[in-house]
C-alpha cells in the first residue's frame, strides 16, 4: 500500500507535461478519487496530502473556473454551476493542504486561524510547495466569492501563505509564486492590491520562468489591465500569452495550453470585458 501511494503521488508530473487539456480533464477525476481512497488508509501521508491539494486546486482552476468565466457570455447559467463547482473544489483542495501542513507541524491550521504571522514563522523552504497550494485554494475559493470584503481576514491569511513561501524561495517553480501574487495584488485597494506591486511581481515572474508562461500574461491582463479599462495593454498581453510556444517548456505544457486557451476566450469577448 506504501509503495501504491508513493508512486500515486507522483503523478502530478505526468498531467502537467501532456499536452491534451480534454484528456486531463476526464482522466484526473478517477487519479484524485484514487488519492482520497489511498488517504483513508494512510491520512497522514504527506504525498497523498500533496498531490489531493494541489491536484483538486488544479483542477478546480484550470477545468471549472477558466471554463466558468469562458460561458459566462453565452451561457450564463452554465457559467454560475461551474463556479459553484469551482468554489466546492477549491474547499476540497484546501482541507488536504491544510491536513498537509498539519502533518509538517503539528497544530498549524488552528494556529493560522488565530495568527497567521506567528504560525508561519517556523516553516521552511521545506514547505513551500504546501504553503503556495495552501495559499491557491484557499485563495482561489476567495476570489469567486460573492462578498470578499466580508472574508478580509480570511485574505490576509492567504497573503501570509504566499508571502512567506515568496520569502523562503521567491524562485520557486520558475517565478509561480510571483505568477500568483499578481491575482492578489490586481485586486482593489480597499482589499490590500496595489497595481505597482502586481506588475513588479509580473515583471519578476517573466525573468524567472524566461517569458515562456502564458500565465503571467493572462494574469496581469484579467488582474490589471481589465480592471484599469486599458484595452490595449490587455489584448498585448494575451496576445504574448498566445506567442508562447508550449513544447519549449514541457513542465508547464499543460497550464500553458489551458491559459491560452483562456487568452483566447477573452480576446473573444472583450467588446464586451470593455462595455
């Protein structure tokens, strides 16, 4: 069974190097639903843990919002029971992250609720990878709600998560890190965003990853240039996301081929982003 579940967890690689977004999209249900039953019998495994959260994270971004936001146009109905699902897996996801993390250190999701500062302050490069998809589920279910303001404490959680796996590897994954933060810093200033730290954070993520993640591009173009009413700068942008050519980065193969496919989407529609 130990041996099952170890090579389980590494499945993550193989999804994200294919180069089949519609074949990932049936297949990873049945891989996620082998995690969970793998984690009935070892709770504490801290692969399992890993590959659950960052795998119903994933999906939940790449297979239910994306597609969310695609319909919202022409089928807005469609749209809203994605987002829901969206929200639902994000949740999921986050009750793994968390269990990981507990598994880590002992008693570390209660104390984040209380002080999130003070909880983090023992992790470890070790625990980035725990700590950026902690940070994305939970902060993915927080960016589809309908009233963030009400949840701000909840938000500033997600930002100690991120922040403090940005000050333990800001390099991490090729700049991912600064690729999430541009979400979080395009948001208003009420709710703790600031445009100049978002296009930092783009601008750092471009040289880490060499400009060849078409993610970066859609961020600062949903995060910033849309809510900045900036057409232009928004259809430069997905238009550098659409240059990117997948084969050059084959570990990225699949978020890049998803986030074009979004750029396309809004390129699409943006007579109407930009009524």
């Amino acid at each position: 069974m130990s041996r099952m579940a170890d090579a389980v967890s590494s499945t993550a690689s193989a999804y994200a190097r294919d180069d089949d977004p519609e074949f990932v999209r049936l297949a990873a249900p049945s891989t996620l639903k082998m995690v969970e039953m793998l984690l009935d019998g070892q709770p504490r495994h801290r692969g399992l843990l890993m590959t659950a959260c960052s795998g119903f994270a994933q999906y939940a971004y790449g297979f239910l919002q994306v597609e969310s936001e695609k319909r919202a146009r022409d089928n807005p109905e469609e749209s809203r029971d994605l987002r829901d699902r969206a929200i639902h897996m994000y949740d999921r996801a986050r009750g793994y992250c968390l269990r990981g993390l507990d598994a880590a250190h002992p008693g570390l999701s209660a104390a984040l609720a209380r002080d999130p500062q003070t909880a983090l302050a023992a992790a470890t490069q070790a625990d980035v990878p725990a700590l950026y998809w902690t940070g994305i589920a939970w902060g993915g279910a927080l960016s589809l709600s309908d009233n963030l303001l009400a949840r701000v404490g909840e938000l500033v959680a997600v930002r100690t998560l991120l922040g403090r796996a940005l000050a333990l590897d800001e390099t991490w994954e090729d700049g991912a890190i600064h690729e999430t933060l541009i979400v979080f810093d395009g948001m208003p200033v009420l709710l703790g965003g600031s445009a100049s730290r978002a296009r930092a954070h783009f601008d750092r993520a471009v040289a880490l990853s060499n400009g060849e993640s078409a993610f970066a591009y859609v961020t600062l173009a949903t995060s910033v240039a849309l809510r900045a009413k900036d057409r232009q700068e928004f259809e430069r942008l997905l238009g550098a996301a659409l240059a990117i050519d997948p084969s050059r980065r084959p570990r990225i193969r699949l978020a890049n081929l998803i986030a074009q496919a979004y750029a396309r989407a809004l390129l699409k529609d943006a007579d109407r982003l930009f009524r």
